[in-house]
C-alpha cells in the first residue's frame, strides 16, 4: 500500500472563492477525482447557482450550507445544440445529510468511474474537542478496525470518529497501523509511519476500496496558524508552514 502520510489534503483558512463567513461552512473535496473535469455549483442565499472550485489534494473554496439539514451539490445541464427551446438546467450530483451539531465541515466526494454519480461522506472539521498534536480517525468502511498509534491500542467501528489515544509533545516519527477481523481471520489493512507534532492536529481516514477486501486512506494536516506554537516545538518546522 502506498504511504498514506504522502497523500495530504492540505487545511487552510486562507480559502478563495465563495468564503463562508458565518454559520454552517462545508468544505469539499474529490476523495479522488472524477475522469472527466466537472464544474459543480451551490445555491447561493440569492437562490442562484453558485460555482465552487473542488480539487482532490487540497481545499480551494468553503461555502455556507443555506439549510442545516441537507448539503447539496448541483450540476449544470447545458443547452441541446441546434434547439431553440432547450434551456439551461439543474440536477441534484451529490447531497449528503448535515449531523446535528457541527459548525464546519469536510465533504468528501466519491464519484463513480463514469462520473455521473458520487456518493458522499462528511467529517466534523470542528477543533474543540482536538488538541494541537492530536489525531482523530474516522472510519467510513464497513467493518470494525482495531489499531495501534504508537504502540498504544483502539478500536472503531463502522461510520465512528474517535480521538486517538496519542498526542504528539514534539516532532516525532510515529507508526499507525489498522486491521479488520474476516472469517479468515484478523489482517493488517494499514500500516505506515508518519511525522507527528504539536504544531498541527492529523485527520485520518479510511474507506473500502472498489475492490472487495481493499482500501483507501487519506490524510488532513491541520496546521497551527500561531506562530508561537513554532518557537515551542523542539523540530524545523517553521512559521510560514501555518495556514494564515
């Protein structure tokens, strides 16, 4: 399996574009991206589509949900060449459920391989409860996974987000491994070794892969915007790394 600390979507608050300012801000990203480029829009509090720009290695634009029950992702259907009647249209390409309670989130686009639909999944971006150094892990398959994060054991079941039991106190090497339980027994699904440190908070997440028994990990590195998080930390890391 390839190392999943190189694939990292990078978090900043200096987003472009639609910048949500208050209330419900939704965050999304290809999880990979489809085959053919799409543009995708989102209501906007005029009523009228608005576009967002949607990369798969890093966030370009945040949006403010207009309802806090649903989030949903419109495609636009253009005009038939040649037909003078034809119209500009709408369709619902992706929606997801809004959880009760977040305040930001990150959308996850899966888009099918021929694109035309995609499915979703959301994470809490929300930091209260995440502590500089921290880790939280999210597990969007279908089994239960047990793992260990530096030498130090836990358990997940399918759809639950946890706070790992390790919080990095300076720069570090640390290993993360996963396995899920089969009728042939457990395996190790994961196993990798990533850089940790106080100067940033570490998002995982994994799901099941389009192959039967296979899976898929990403990674978020959140970085510290304050600067004095950086002369603290014992590591090269440097200011300019923060979002801003």
């Amino acid at each position: 399996m390839k190392n999943f600390f190189l694939l990292l979507i990078l978090l900043s608050s200096a987003l472009h574009g639609a910048e949500a300012a208050g209330g419900i801000k939704v965050k999304p990203v290809w999880w990979r991206a489809p085959s053919q480029t799409k543009q995708l829009y989102v209501e906007g509090k005029d009523g009228k589509p608005a576009p967002v720009r949607i990369l798969s290695m890093c966030i370009l634009d945040s949006f403010e949900a207009t309802s806090d029950k649903e989030v949903i992702l419109l495609d636009r259907i253009e005009p038939v060449l040649g037909d003078k009647t034809s119209k500009v249209s709408w369709k619902t390409y992706a929606s997801a459920a809004l959880p009760a309670g977040g305040h930001e989130w990150l959308m996850l686009l899966l888009p099918s391989t021929d694109g035309l639909s995609c499915q979703t999944r959301m994470m809490s971006l929300d930091e209260s409860s995440l502590k500089w150094g921290g880790t939280r892990f999210t597990n969007f398959t279908n089994e239960q996974l047990v793992g260990q994060i530096a030498g130090k054991p836990f358990s997940v079941t399918p759809g639950e987000s946890i706070t790992l039991p390790f919080v990095a106190t300076r720069r570090s090497v640390v290993e993360v491994i996963l396995a899920a339980d089969s009728k042939a027994g457990r395996s190790i699904v994961f196993s990798s070794k990533g850089i940790f440190s106080p100067t940033k908070r570490t998002l995982l997440f994994i799901i099941n892969g389009r192959e039967p028994g296979t899976y898929e990990t990403r990674a978020i590195e959140q970085p510290n915007p304050d600067p004095k998080a950086y002369e603290e930390d014992e590591s090269d890391a440097k200011p300019a790394e923060a979002s801003k």
